[in-house]
C-alpha cells in the first residue's frame, strides 16, 4: 500500500470551501485504487486542512491527478489555496478498514 499525509493551507476563511471540493470530488468513490481518503480540520489552526490518503500503490494515486473529475477539482480548489505546508510518504500496512499488507 501506498500512503500520504499532507497538510494544506487554505486562503483567510477558505477552508471550508476548500473542503466542500475535496469532499465533492471524492464522494463519488470514482478514484480506482483508492483504499482511503480523509480530510481533517486542524482545531489549533482555522486554515489548515489536513489530508491523509491511503492507495493500493504508487501509480494508483499518480493516475487519479489524471482523470478530469480530479482536475476539475483542483481547478476549482485553486483560488482557495494557500499552499502546502508538507506532504509525507508512507507505507501503510493495515488497521482498522485496511486489509493488511505485507511490509516489504
């Protein structure tokens, strides 16, 4: 499996539009290879959105930034974006709602 953790900055009392995209965009489950996808609030910082992504691989989630439905979403997210703070590779090996993987 293939993970990342990133946190985004969205323009001064932006954030909730920036999550409404977020959550539009991935509501619909149309992002093949996509085990997980969560967007967080950060309670200490009103324009941080924390977003923390779990895919069977690396190339899953590389082809997802292809389909139109993604790049309409980031079009319409952009005006409301700060920018990004950092964003950290991981390889998830299971949990709760994760099949475990072998690690490797």
């Amino acid at each position: 499996m293939y993970g990342l953790i990133g946190k985004m900055r969205a323009a001064r009392g932006q954030r909730d539009a920036v999550m409404d995209v977020l959550r539009a965009s991935t509501s619909t489950g149309a992002l093949p290879g996509c085990l997980s996808y969560i967007i967080a609030r950060d309670p200490a910082d009103a324009d941080a959105i924390w977003v923390t992504e779990v895919w069977t691989d690396a190339e899953s989630h590389k082809a997802s930034l292809q389909l139109p439905e993604v790049q309409a979403a980031i079009a319409k997210a952009r005006p409301f974006i700060a920018g990004f703070e950092f964003q950290v590779e991981t390889h998830p090996v299971g949990g709760f709602g994760l099949a475990d993987a072998k690690t490797g």
